[in-house]
C-alpha cells in the first residue's frame, strides 16, 4: 500500500478513475491538491478566475462526455464557481468541484477565507455537498460520484476536504486497474439491442409502437437528455421514417433530427404556432425533455393528456398530466427499441409542404426580430467545418442563431441555457477545446458578455489553441434594451463604452480581424481555424448590411 498526504491521493485517484484534466487554481489552502497532480500524469490548465475554471470543466464535460474537475480554495474560490456550478445544474452537465475547508468553524472567527457555512452555500447550486473528513469518506465521495454521472441523471457535485485532513498522510485507495476491474459501463454504457429488449418491456413497446402507427399526426419532442447520447441521429431518422412522425427538437437537442429530414420542425419550439401544432397532434412523444421555460418561453407546450414521456428524471416524469404515460428510461434504451420494432404502414398525414411552410414563416419573423443576423449565421454555416464544436453566450446572435443554424449532429452547440449566465462561452470554449484537441472549436460572444471572462483569454494563448473567438458587437446590452422598451421603460444603463477588441487581442498575445463584410468575416473565420493561438474576430452587428 502506499501512502502519501491525502491531497496527493486524491489526484492519484481520478488518475486511475479516468480524469486526465484538471481546471483550477492554487492557493496555500489546496496547495496540498497540487502535490499529486504532475506525478499522476494529469494535465492542469490553470484559469484566471474560479468562474473560468468552472465553465472550462463545463466545456470539457460537454465536449467529452467525461465528468470535468476543478480544483478550487476555500471560500471565494468556492463562492466564485458557484456560477458555473449552477449553470452545470441547470444544464445537467457532469461536473465535480473539490474545493479545500476549514478545520473548524463553530468556535473560531476571522481566519482567512472563512465563510459560516460553506458546504450549505454549496449544496444551492449543486447536486450534493458533503464533506470529507476522513481519506476513507473522501475516496468514497469521489467513487460515489463518479458512478452517479452515469446512473442517473448528470449535474454537479461538491466535495471540501478540510486542510488538516488533506494534509495528513492517507493510505491507498482501491485501484481499478488492479485490484478490481472498472465498473461495467463506466464513461461508456455499453448495450446491445437485445439487452435493451429485456430492459423494457416488450408490451410497452408494442403499445407505443400501435400508437404511433395508427395516428394520423404522430409528434416527437427531443431534448438535451437524448442529445448526450452519442451515434442516436441514424436510429432516430429511421424511427421517423418508419412511423412518418413530424419532430421539434429543444435547443439542447438540435441536431438528433437531420436537417434535411422534411417533417422536422427544427428547434421552434418558441415560436408560438408550435403550440397549435403540438395541440393537433394525436400522438405526442417527449424524449429526454423537461419541456422547461427556457424551451418554451410560455407555459405549457401544448400537448393534449395522454402524451408519452422518456426521461430518466422522476421529478420530471411527476410533473405530467394524470392520463400522460410516463416511461424511466433513457433515449437510448427507448429509441433503439423502438425503432427496431416499428413496421407496417403508417396512417400519418402529415404534410411535408405544411412543415416546410412554417420553416420559412419561422424564419422571417426571426430575420424581422433580429435584424442583419441570418445572413451572417448562414455566412458563418458555409464557413465552418462539419465537426465544429460551438461555443454561445447569452448574446442576441446566439438567441436567433439557435433556431435558424442547421446542425447535423448533436452536442455540437453549447449554450448556458438553463441558469443563463454570461461569460460562459470564452473559457467553455477552451475547456471544450482541451478536450477535443485537433477537433475545431469556436465561441461566440456578445461585446459585453465578452468582458465577464476576458481574462480567461490568456489561458487560450498560453495553450496556443486554435479557436476562433466571434465578438458580436452592437455596443450595448441589446437585449435588455428591447424589452425595456418592450415593457414601456425608457433604457437605462444598457449602453456601455467598449475596449479597442483588436487591441485587447493583441495585449494578450492573441491574433485579431475585424471584417467589414460577410466575405471577410467567413475568410477570418477560416484564417482563424488554421493559426497557432486564439483569434478575436470583432464583428459590427450591422455587417450584413455592407456589400
């Protein structure tokens, strides 16, 4: 057995659970987390701010499908990731924070970053919070965690370790790779359509698949709870195929549905016809959807009693109407079934020249709401890679780009849509970057939003990642100022005086462009995705307007 100060075990231990980045910062209370690392073979990216570690581990895990780590320190490094961690919450991404403690609390006031009850403050943004006071509850925290990213449903946990405790010498945890083997399924569940047959119940299939074949407008609603699982896009076009069902997808889900499929309705599910066309469909299907505000942005979405729900959340499931059918699956025990069972003729009616006709309705009352930004979302598609991983903020860009841009794979676009934050998308981006490697990444930004994380900028260069960063720049907080006015309050405090962007880049050590037109702003993008180190790409929100 070997023993070392716990701090060094725990990094020891991800090692051997299959964490190979850690996002973070140092400080002389969690030094002792810093023992281990190089020794393990992990990486560490060190970020700027606890708020930039955090949304990098958020990027990492959604780019991955790993669970993300952070390192933070006691106090206002926990209290500074607590953004991400609420944003990974509402976002049901995998992601662990082990931050250091205080020994003790009850009886001692005005030691360095203490709070009255940190893993209280914790627990509001997170899955769990629990403390480690032994190196016996640490490993067991750790496993306990891990093994629940892949048991239920993925959202943040927290683990403090008080110092003395990560201080202190430790005894060896129980390796994997040697004294017992991995857990089955573990960062990959694996399935075969045979053992996906015995896990649900043939008789549901059945009625399900009597349901769909028999109605005349059968609806599925995908959401992100299906888009976490990779390789679903071809069953999921074949179920379609086969039952001649229409689909929206939420914003978390785009891409599950090909593009080019001419029942799909995109990611409209905002638009407010969708509700009529939810409400006229006679079979209605949810999978992996909380059909939340943030999907909807109204309160209901329309569904008549008797839908079908898939989702492996109960609290979800307790939410649907008394004749709805509730099913504890995941999309993919629910889709692969499903699809290899469907056969015969449907009776559906749907009308491809209907659906196609709301598209195009749906897409200029976007272009009237947000002037001057299809244009450039369709100049940036053309630009782009295939593979692109995307990175948005809470900027006016990404809000119409969402449901306009064409994705023809899943988990390609990340957004803060739950908790809705900005300064998300800059060190996400790089986060999601470390995790890729070759793979191309963007982020895209508002000029304000920008400045949130701006220094996490620095951590892209001192990486030299190739990443293209998109600055949408109307030079002001675009969105309040409409609903402001909107609501009859004359905008106030929305307009802000921004830095020279290029010149900001150019103090990081970072490449910029600032193209006047759309010609010019896909060869940036391109020049972009081919240089050594990050490149600010500042657009003017009003470049589609010049020639």
């Amino acid at each position: 057995m070997t023993t070392r100060p716990l701090g060094a075990q725990i990094s020891h231990m991800l090692k051997d659970r299959g964490v190979d980045v850690i996002f973070g910062i140092p400080g002389v209370h969690n030094q002792e987390m810093y023992r281990g690392i190089e020794e393990a073979g992990i990486t560490h990216v060190l970020a700027r701010h606890e708020q930039g570690a955090g949304f990098m581990a958020d990027g990492y895990a959604r780019a991955t499908g790993k669970p993300g780590v952070a390192y933070v320190i006691t106090g206002p490094g926990l209290c500074n990731i607590m953004t991400p961690m609420g944003q990974a919450y509402s976002d049901s991404v995998p992601m662990l924070v082990i931050s250091s403690c205080l020994d003790e609390t009850a009886a001692t006031r005005g030691q360095l970053h203490q709070m009255k009850d940190q893993e209280g403050a914790a627990r509001t943004v997170c899955d769990w919070s629990e403390t480690a006071r032994t190196a016996e509850a640490g490993y067991a925290l750790i496993d306990r965690a891990m093994m629940e990213f892949q048991a239920k449903r993925s959202r943040p946990k927290h683990i403090q370790v008080p110092i003395a405790t990560l201080e202190g010498a430790a005894s060896d945890f129980l390796r994997w790779g040697t004294e017992a083997p991995a857990p089955e399924g573990y960062y990959q569940v694996k399935r075969s359509p045979g053992a996906i047959q015995s896990i649900i119940p043939l008789d549901v299939v059945d009625m399900i698949k009597m349901r769909l074949m028999m109605a005349e407008r059968p609806l599925f609603v995908f959401g992100g709870g299906a888009a976490g699982v990779g390789g679903m896009q071809r069953p999921i076009t074949s179920m379609l195929e086969k039952c001649r069902a229409a689909s929206f997808t939420t914003y978390a889900g785009r891409g599950l549905v090909d593009p080019s499929n001419s029942l799909a309705f995109g990611a409209s599910l905002a638009r407010p016809e969708s509700q009529k066309i939810i409400d006229a469909s006679d079979c209605v299907i949810l999978v992996g959807t909380d059909l939340a505000e943030v999907d909807l942005w109204r309160a209901e979405a329309g569904q008549r009693p008797g839908a079908i729900w898939v989702n492996t959340d109960p609290e979800v499931l307790a939410r649907a109407h008394p004749k709805d059918y509730c099913l504890q699956r995941d999309a993919t025990e629910f889709i692969s079934t499903l699809e290899l069972k469907l056969d015969g003729e449907p009776k559906a009616t749907w009308s491809e020249e209907i659906v196609a006709g709301y598209k195009d309705k749906w897409r200029a009352e976007i272009n009237a709401e947000r002037p001057g930004i299809v244009p450039v979302a369709d100049a940036l598609k053309e630009a782009l890679p295939a593979n692109t991983m995307i990175y948005s903020d809470m900027t006016q860009f990404a809000y119409a780009a969402k449901e306009v841009y064409p994705m023809d794979r899943p988990g390609h676009w990340h957004h803060p849509y739950g908790f809705g934050t900005l300064g998300y998308a800059l060190p996400a981006a790089i986060g999601g970057k470390v995790g890729i490697g070759d793979q191309p990444c963007i982020a895209i930004l508002g000029d304000y939003g920008f400045q949130y994380t701006v220094q996490e900028l620095a951590v892209a260069v001192e990486l030299e990642l190739t990443l293209p960063i998109i600055i949408w720049d109307n030079g002001k907080l675009g969105e309040i100022e409409d609903s402001m006015v909107r609501a009859q309050i004359a905008p106030n405090a929305v307009v802000q005086r921004n830095p020279d962007f290029c010149k900001l880049a150019e103090a990081y050590g970072a490449a910029a462009a600032a193209p006047q037109d759309l010609a010019a702003f896909q060869h940036a993008i391109k020049d972009a995705l081919k240089a050594k180190g990050p490149t600010i790409i500042h657009v003017k929100s009003d470049i589609a307007l010049h020639a």
